[in-house]
C-alpha cells in the first residue's frame, strides 16, 4: 500500500471512530483530521470533497472489507446451506459488532434509513446479487443466484434492524434450523419451479 493509500484508510478508520462516538451530523473534517493525527489541509489533499468525500470512502471501504471477510467463508462452503450460513452469520456478526453502525442506527436511523427503502435498498440488494452471484452460481442458475441472494440480504437487514427475541443471527446453529427450514426449500422449490415452466414452453 503507498503512502497516499495509507494515509486515506488512515482517515477513514478516524473517521469511524468519530462516528461511533459522536455521530455523522456532529462530526466534522477537523474531528476526523484530528482523530487521524494529520492537519485540515492535508485531509482535504486526500479528500477533495471534504466531508461527503470522506462519508463516501468510508462506505466503499467498509462494504469492501464486509465483502472480503464474507468472500474467505463463502468460499470454504461445500454446499448451498453451508453457503448461505456463512453468509448470514458472517455478515451479521460483523454489521452488529459495528460501533459506528450501532451509534447511527439508535440516534440518527435518519441517515441510514434512505438506504434501506425503495431506490436505496434496491442498490443494496444489487450490490449484494453482484458479490454472491459467482458462489451461489456453483449450486444455482444465475436468476435462482439473484433471487437467493436477495432473500438472504432481506434477512439480514430485516433481524438487525427489527431484532426478535429467539432469532440471533450470529448463532451458527440457529441460522442453519433457519436456513435449512425455510430457506433452502424455497430456493429449491422455486429452481423446480423454473425448470418446469422452461420445459412447459419448449
């Protein structure tokens, strides 16, 4: 990593920090330049745009590091459940643990409910389909891939952002019962679905 590279994930780790602490309405250019131990001028070096730019790299860095983290489990899966599994349980765990995500969440849900309705959570789950597409493409057809990809998103955001007494997403083996229970069948039931509709029409 050169220097340049360094010193932006430099600010974007103090810009998280910040955030976990105080928020994102409260933090300013000069808390995270403070936090990452460089001067104001040089973070706007770094980040042109100031603070939105700053906001903007954080996202893209923390949805690579999810998508990273997720790619290493995904891919020891042996088998559609153990996929899906991984899947869940790891992005669960990590967007749980989240301290900025958890300050945003309980005293400004304002910022992150935008991207979790309509237009916004369509480019989550767009998002989600492109990363998990080539892994679920060893056990599915690419629209069967799309779809399973997209409830296991819905699951995710659904539980962590309306938590239910009994269903922990971070507990492997409640997440399998879930998984094997309704998932799976319904992905399966739906791909049979596919192949008989395809060969009606032929």
């Amino acid at each position: 990593m050169d220097d340049r590279s360094s010193s932006r994930v430099r600010v974007v780790d103090a810009a998280l920090r910040c955030i976990s602490r105080c928020g994102l309405h409260k933090t300013t250019v000069d808390d995270v330049a403070r936090e990452a131990g460089i001067s104001r001028a040089t973070l706007y070096r770094l980040f042109p745009g100031g603070k939105d730019a700053v906001v903007r790299a954080v996202v893209e860095t923390e949805t690579s590091r999810l998508f990273s983290d997720l790619g290493a489990a995904m891919g020891e899966a042996r088998d559609l459940e153990g996929l899906l599994v991984a899947a869940i349980v790891g992005a669960a765990g990590r967007l749980s643990s989240h301290a900025a995500l958890a300050y945003l969440l309980e005293h400004e849900p304002g910022t992150l409910l935008p991207h979790l309705a309509f237009s916004g959570m369509d480019r989550v789950l767009a998002a989600a389909g492109s990363f998990a597409a080539p892994f679920l493409g060893r056990w599915l057809e690419p629209d069967d891939a799309a779809r399973t990809a997209e409830w296991a998103t819905r699951i995710v955001v659904s539980y962590l952002s309306c938590p239910r007494e009994g269903m922990d997403l971070t507990d492997p083996v409640a997440v399998r019962h879930l998984v094997g229970t309704f998932v799976v069948p319904g992905v399966q039931a739906l791909a049979m679905h596919d192949v008989t509709g395809r060969a009606a029409r032929v």
